[in-house]
C-alpha cells in the first residue's frame, strides 16, 4: 500500500490534514474513470500524496477500487496537468514544486484570495459572520506550537467560509489548484517567531472588512494577507539556503 505523508497547511489557508482518499468501487462504471482521476487529484492537491511520492498503479488501484488500466488513464491526465511526472524505470510519482514556483503560486493566490474577500464581502450572511467570529476566537486560544494541528484545522476552515461567502464556483476551483505548489513549504512561516499572532491579526482585519460589507477594504486585507506569507517564505527560504 502506498503510505500517505501527513502534513499541515498552517497559512495557505487551503489544506486540512490530509485523509485517505474514498474508494471509488461504489461508482458506476460510466463514472469510475473519471472519479478515480478526481480521488488521485484531490489527494495530490490535499497533500495526501507528497512531493516525488511514487505513485503505482497496483497501490493505488487497491487504495481506490479500480481496475489498474483505469489508474493509469487518471495519471495520463494528472501528468498532463503538471501534477504527475513519469520517469523511465520509476514510473509516476508526484511533481516536487520548487520554491521558486512556490512564491509565483502565492503570488497568484494573492489576487484570488482578494477577489474572494471582495465578493463575500458584498453576499455574507450573518450566520457565516457568526461562523467566522467563532472561528477567529478559537483560532486565539490555540496560537502556540502546542496547538499547530487545531490551529490549522481552523485555519482552513476561516478560509473555507470566506470562499462560501463569496458565492463563486471559479475562485474556489482556482484557489484549490494552487495547492499543490505550496504543500512541501507549509511550515517555513509558522516556525517564525510571531508569526502566527500576527496571522490571527490579519486574518481580523479580513473580516471585519467582511462584515463592514466594504469589499475594497476585504480585497486589499486578503492581499495583505498572502502577501505576507509569501515575504515570510522568501526570507526563510533565504536563510536557509
């Protein structure tokens, strides 16, 4: 079987801690290709599957339900998008993302994350305001190393309610896609000292913006935000070489 890596997104605000992929064995056979491309994906994107994992046909036609000839069309399709690379004796595996590509992703993000900002800032809800209030709140009384799990639990999920908010099929798609670029760096900014106080900080300034109903105010915060992190990840990827 193949073993999945665990890993956290802290501050990319998009990947929870990585689950094993549903088996695709319950879907009908006009479906099943094109689910198991989907599980493939969504377990590259989400982290499952980590950078230069190999990914062979046998495992993952066990992990999913699926005949071996259908998993190997679903990584044609994964390699064509980038995601997947195939070596001769190696086979498939998961392309590594340099950091280079890692700060052009995050700057991408930041355009996105403003627009999705800007959007729930004119179709929020009160019941989503409330969500995000408590979500923040927890997010206070769990910044310390003791509580990075949680912490990014909920994390993903303050960004999950904006995305809802804004109510736009495309960003959300969007946004996930760029997952896959940050994965490998998702601790270099939450080691920093202060960092993560000063995300709480951000991630305020981005819904009072919301709740303001100012969309202007929530895109610019939203940028300021990915901003940020992309900063703290260029200068940690500095000192460290």
């Amino acid at each position: 079987m193949i073993v999945k890596q665990s890993c956290y997104a802290i501050h990319f605000g998009a990947v929870s801690p990585p689950q094993p992929p549903p088996r695709a064995d319950s879907v009908s056979d006009s479906r099943r290709r094109d689910r198991a491309y989907q599980l493939i994906r969504e377990g590259i994107l989400s982290g499952v599957y980590g950078p230069n994992q190999r990914l062979t046909e046998m495992d993952l036609s066990a992990d999913l339900g699926v005949s071996r000839q259908t998993v190997g069309i679903a990584l044609v399709r994964l390699e064509q998008e980038g995601l997947v690379v195939t070596q001769p004796n190696r086979g498939a595996s998961v392309r590594s993302v340099g950091i280079a590509e890692a700060l052009r992703a995050l700057r991408v993000r930041e355009a996105l994350e403003g627009v999705a900002a800007s959007l729930a800032a004119q179709f929020v809800t009160p019941e989503e305001l409330e969500q995000m209030d408590a979500i923040l709140g927890e997010m206070n009384a769990n910044n310390d190393s003791e509580a990075l799990v949680r912490y990014s639990q909920l994390n993903t999920q303050l960004h999950g309610w904006i995305l809802a908010a804004a109510r736009d099929e495309t960003v959300d798609r969007m946004l996930a896609s760029l997952n896959y670029a940050l994965v490998r760096y998702q601790y270099r900014t939450v080691l920093v000292p202060g960092r993560m106080e000063e995300s709480i900080a951000e991630h305020r300034r981005i819904v009072d913006a919301v709740r303001a109903r100012d969309p202007a105010a929530a895109e610019q915060a939203a940028r300021r935000h990915v901003a940020r992190i992309r900063d703290v990840l260029a200068q940690s990827a500095q000192l460290l070489g």
